[in-house]
C-alpha cells in the first residue's frame, strides 16, 4: 500500500535554522520541499564563500568515492560529524593524493595485466623451443624466424623448409613443434647472409613470422626469447606488490575515506536543505514531507532537541497537491519481496493504488498453474530455501527467494491437482489429476484460463473503479464494462446451454444497449477499448498453450529412457530433458505472468507517475546513495 | 483424405504463426538492444514488448489444437 503522507512546516528564529536542519537530518525521515515565498519569506542567499564550500565538498566527495572504489576499500557504516573549514581541506587534499595514488596503482595494474595478455601468447611457442633458442643465442652467423601456422596447413611448413634447403644448403636448421592449441611451432634458423632470400621464399609460401611484441622488435628472436620469458615469469610478483600496497592503502585510509565522503555527502544536504528553506529578517520556514505516521515522532524529537523556539505545523490537506507527495510504498513482509517486480515500472502516483499485495498474490498463482508440477515445484522450492539460508539479509538473492518460495508453493498445489510429477511421471505410482490432465483435456484446460482472465480483468476493472473515484465518469465506465463482459460471458453461457438458452436474447440486448453509454461516456475510443478488454482476457490463454507445452516437454523427457538402448544413457538424456525443462519453466511462466500483471491487469487501474521519497538524512556518499520510496 | 489434411492444416497455422511471431521477435530483439545500449533503464519495456508477439504463436497452437480435437486426426 502508499503510505499517507502528511506536509509540515517548521518556523522558528533565524539564528537556529542550522541547528534544525541538524536536528532534521538526524531524524531522517522529512524530504524537504520548497514553500511558496509569501509574507516577507525569502529565500537563503547563495555567498561566494557558500559556493566555493560546495565546490570543495563536492570534489572531495568524488575523490573519495575514487579512492574507495579503486583501493576496493570494504563498505562499513560510518557516522560522520559536520567539519570546520580547516577539516574540509585538509581532507580535500588528503582525498586528492589517495585518489591519484589509487588511479596510479590501477594503471600499473591494468599494464601489467594487458602485458602479461601479451606476452602469453607467445609462451607457448617460448617454452617450446627454449633450449634450442638458448643455443641459438651465440650463433651469431645465423638469423632464427618463428613461424606458427594451424595444424592442417603444416604441409605448407614441410614444402617451404624443402625449398630453403634446396636453395641455401644444409646449414639451414627446420624444427617443428606441437603446441597445446595443435597449432605447428616451427623455428628456421638461416645463415644471416640469406635474410633477404628467406623473406622471399616466406612470402611465396605465404607464410609470416611471428611478429615480436612493442618493446622487443628490435631485438633478435634468440635475444628477445629469454627476456620475454622472464618477464612472463615476473609479472605475478609485481601484480603482487601492486595488490600489497593497494590492500595496505586500503587498510590505512579506508575509514579515513569513507569518513570524509560521508562528511561531505551530508554537508552537501544540509547545504541543498539550506536552500529549500525560506527566511525572513528574524525568522526561518521550511516545508516537508513524511509519512502521517511519524508526525508525532518529529514533534517530539524537535520538543526534545530544539524546546518551544521551533514550532511545528501540520498542514491541512486543502492545502497541497497530492501529485506534489512523494511515495513510500509498505507491504507486509510477505509481499515486500514483491516490490521488486512492481519496482520495473515507474512509481504509482500518490493517491493512487499500489499494485505490490495483488502482485504478490497473482504472480505466484499465475506462475503455478503455468509451471503446475509436484516435482518442478519442490525443486525450485528448494533452491527457494537454500538461497534463504545462505543470502544475507538485505541480499537481492533474499528477495528473489522470497518470490520464488510462494511460486514454487502454488506449482506443488497445482501440480497435485493436475496429477503431475516431473510430467506423467506420477502416474506411475497412483498420481490422477483432480481438476483435469493438461496432456489430453485441451478444452476444459483453455476454458480455466480464459476463466482465470475474465477473472483477473475483472479484479482489475474494480480496481480501476476504485482508483478513479474521484472521477465518476472514469469509474462509471470501468463498471458498465465489467458489466458488459459479464454479460457476454453469461451469453456464451447460454448459448453453449449451460445455462438456460432462452437467457441468451436478454443478455446479448443488454449488452447492445450498454454499447451506446460507453459511448457516451468515453466518447470513440470506448468501443476500441471494450474490445481491448475482450482480448486481454484471451491472452491469459496462454497460460493453458504454456502449461500443455510444458507437460508434453515432460512427457518426452520421461519417454526418453526407453528410446536408447542403454538404460543409463536413457536416463541421463531423460535428466538433461527435465533440465532442459525447468530451466524453460522458470523463465516462459515469469515472462508470461509479468506480462499479464503488467498489460493486461494493470492497464485497468495502474497509475504510474509517483515521486520517489527521498528524506533528508545522514548518507554514506556513496554514488547508489538515493533509492526507490519504500519503507 | 480428411487424415492427411487435418494435421497439415494444423501445422501450417502452427508454423506460420511461429514463423510470424519470430519475425515480430526478431524485428523487435534488435531494436530493442539498440535501446538497451542507450537507455537501460527501459529494460522491463522491451522485456514486455519481446513477449507480446508471442501471442500469435500461443493463439496458432490454440487453433492449431482445436483444428486436430475438431477436425478428428
């Protein structure tokens, strides 16, 4: 649900405005707004002295969130205490040097890395000629090529090392090797004399040298080898060292860091807080919201802290625009997890509904009757319980747990009462569907979910009433709709004769008559809209071609053991098919649920629009800072 | 003569709905990438937008099915 807001004011002396916003800030639950400047209010004049301060803070908040981001400091909760001038650039300058050594430290880091990339590539080939290069290093009347080419050229090798030989004699020295990649390391040592021919014979064999990395191009390959090698051989050590002294600076300035980026995110609010209030010659006013529910709290911690000089004052409702509050959606602790989902889309507007409690009972039973599998079920239940009690409290892998608990739940119910276990696996021991077999009963499967939808869009459409209710002619329209699809539903009804058929003539008149005052109503787009509506509750449709799309993939999986000749081959096919399977059933009922809440559902009663509620208090700075309303 | 047509009729609803539903998919995968890439905020939109063509498909297998219970294969 949204939280009811209230929208206070606070006036009191001049002198103690920043102490109120000291007292507001440690109260952290007001999100300050600007107040319409009337009476003589007006508000706080910027100083160049206020602005150079900013400036510092705002820069020193950076640097610090550098430096902790690169030194890869560990994230603690830290109290910060407001600074003097003096504090400010002492830390300015101290978050200054840590960024820099922190970037020089990152540079290194990501130099060494691309080089030991580098020089990798060519270790193979090193390592496998390395005691011949090391005897070739004195032959200074000779000149060594290396040469890598794909195992299945290697008769290009064989017909150049022919014709070299053919050509320069026998001093000419071809050795080859196989690389781990099946790659051909070939290395031909000329006399020096000949270079200008072997290049003519490499490029006519259309084969290159390996070319030396930056840094060694000058040198021989027989000189180059030995220190390529030992730098390879090198380079952890000084990744080492990079990471020694960037854990050490990390050690010694972390909470330093993280002390002056929290500083400097809250001075930076109880600057900006300074500016949405409005003062007189002798006297402050700030405006805010909060939720209804803390009003008496914030009186009590300002009688507290401030006495009877700072006065509080709750507006009336006349008084404000509900498009102006700011959201806090609170749900219980079961649907809370379900804030997640409903978080995808834009905010709801203040006064309207918050789709989070239908969400968390909906997704679920949709993704059940989907999934609708004992087995698939457990299984995903228990990864559900594993992720609850490995993931820490505020760990995404929580919530998604949270989610995923009530869906595997609903898909063991449905999974009993379509007789399924890991498909038609169950049937073998005794399992019989109780509602129906998705395998065969077709029909009776496509009319529960197009029951589902007229249900669900009829949920939606009193919702939509509901929301507009101060729009009686939205409202209206909602109901002569939901009327109207009724009545369709009982024509068809009794057209099938389930119910009398004689009934059949009232309700297609009725819904011909109810035609005309959507009309009325909604003007021409009504029509369209209907129609929208008859469709959304075909597209839960799905829910059946999903749900027997899944049963016949289990079905295949379990036949799979009798198709091979081996037994254990049979099985273990059978295995990856459910694999398979269950991975589809996770992803196709979540796509397909969202998109029914989402389009369908929604669409009836969803108004997005909502500002985020963003309170004024202590931060740690860091750039994840401010979040989505909830509390 | 109707054991032939009925499950050819079938498949071709199937296939050409499959067939119209990846083109649609397709079409919409590569430009909504090329959103994702400048705004990823928009993600849950394109997520949506992929799934709605799907429809097609799940509408040709209701037919298609209704085609083999109806037809008698």
């Amino acid at each position: 649900m949204i939280l009811k807001m209230s929208r206070v004011r606070m006036i009191g002396p001049r002198d103690r405005l920043d102490e109120t916003l000291s007292v507001l800030q440690d109260f952290g639950r007001v999100q300050l707004d600007r107040m319409p400047l009337a009476g003589g209010l007006q508000p706080v004049a910027r100083n160049a002295s206020g602005d150079r301060l900013r400036r510092a803070l705002t820069r020193l908040r950076e640097d610090a969130d550098v430096a902790i981001t690169l030194l890869h400091v560990p994230v603690t909760a830290v109290t910060a205490h407001p600074a003097t001038r003096g504090e400010v650039a002492r830390w300015a300058r101290d978050a200054r040097r840590l960024r820099r050594k922190a970037e020089r430290l990152e540079t290194r880091r990501k130099e060494l890395d691309d080089e030991r990339a580098v020089l990798g590539r060519y270790e193979d080939f090193l390592d496998a000629f390395s005691v011949l290069l090391a005897q070739l290093a004195d032959a200074q009347h000779l000149r060594v090529y290396g040469v890598t080419v794909p195992a299945a050229e290697r008769a290009r090798v064989d017909k150049l090392a022919d014709a070299l030989r053919a050509e320069l004699g026998v001093e000419v020295i071809v050795t080859t090797r196989t690389l781990p990649s099946n790659d051909v390391a070939v290395l031909i040592a000329v006399p020096a004399e000949a270079r200008e021919r072997m290049e003519r014979a490499f490029g006519a064999a259309r084969i290159a040298e390996v070319p030396l990395p930056a840094g060694y191009v000058e040198e021989s390959l027989t000189q180059a080898a030995p220190r390529m090698l030992a730098r390879l051989h090198d380079i952890p050590r000084l990744l080492d060292a990079v990471a020694h002294e960037r854990a050490d600076a990390a050690t010694r300035a972390g909470d330093d860091l993280q002390l002056m980026r929290a500083a400097a995110a809250d001075m930076l609010g109880a600057a900006d807080a300074t500016e949405l209030s409005s003062v007189t010659a002798h006297a402050f006013a700030i405006e805010g919201w909060l939720p209804s529910g803390d009003v008496h709290a914030l009186r009590e911690r300002v009688s507290r802290s401030l006495g009877t000089g700072v006065v509080i004052e709750e507006l009336a409702h006349e008084e404000w625009h509900g498009a102006d509050a700011p959201v806090v959606l609170s749900n219980p602790r079961l649907f809370r997890p379900f804030e997640m989902v409903t978080s995808l889309l834009p905010l709801p507007a203040y006064g309207s509904m918050d789709p989070t409690p239908f969400v968390a009972v909906g997704f679920p039973m949709l993704f059940g009757i989907i999934l609708g599998d004992v087995g698939y079920g457990a299984v995903l239940g228990g990864i559900a319980l594993l992720l609850l009690w490995r993931a820490g409290p505020t760990s995404i892998w929580r919530r998604i747990a949270g989610i995923a608990l009530p869906c595997a739940t609903f898909s063991v119910i449905f999974g009993f009462l379509f007789g399924e276990l890991f498909g038609t696996l169950g049937r073998q021991w005794g399992m019989r569907p109780i509602l129906f077999d998705r395998e065969h009963a077709i029909i009776p499967a496509i009319v529960a979910a197009v029951g589902i939808g007229v249900a669900h869009t009829a949920l939606g459409l009193v919702l939509g009433m509901v929301s507009s209710r101060h729009e009686p002619r939205i409202a209206i329209s909602r109901a002569v709709q939901l009327g109207m699809m009724i009545l369709i539903i009982l024509a068809l009804l009794s057209a099938v004769h389930v119910l009398p058929s004689n009934l059949f003539g009232p309700f297609a008149i009725t819904v011909l008559v109810g035609f005309p005052v959507l009309l009325f109503l909604e003007g021409i787009v009504a029509p369209i809209e209907f129609f929208s509506t008859l469709s959304s509750v075909l597209s839960y449709v799905r829910i059946m071609a999903l749900g027997t799309a899944s049963v016949l993939l289990a079905s295949v999986a379990n036949e799979m053991s009798g198709l091979f000749g081996s037994v254990i081959v049979g099985v273990l096919f059978g295995l990856l098919f459910h694999l398979v399977n269950f991975a589809m059933g996770l992803f196709s009922p979540t796509i397909h649920a969202l998109r029914l809440h989402y389009v369908e559902f929604f669409k009836h009663f969803y108004s997005p629009g909502g500002r985020p509620y963003e309170p004024f208090r202590h931060r740690d700075g860091s750039a994840a800072a401010t979040s989505r309303g909830s509390s | 003569m109707t054991i032939l047509w009925v499950p050819l009729s079938a498949a071709l609803v199937m296939g050409v709905a499959a067939i119209a539903t990846a083109w649609a998919q397709s079409r919409i995968g590569a430009a909504g990438a090329a959103a994702l890439a400048e705004k990823p905020e928009v993600s849950t939109t394109v997520v949506i937008m992929i799934a709605i063509p799907e429809t097609v498909a799940i509408l040709g297998f209701v037919v298609a099915i209704m085609i083999l219970l109806r037809g008698g294969a």
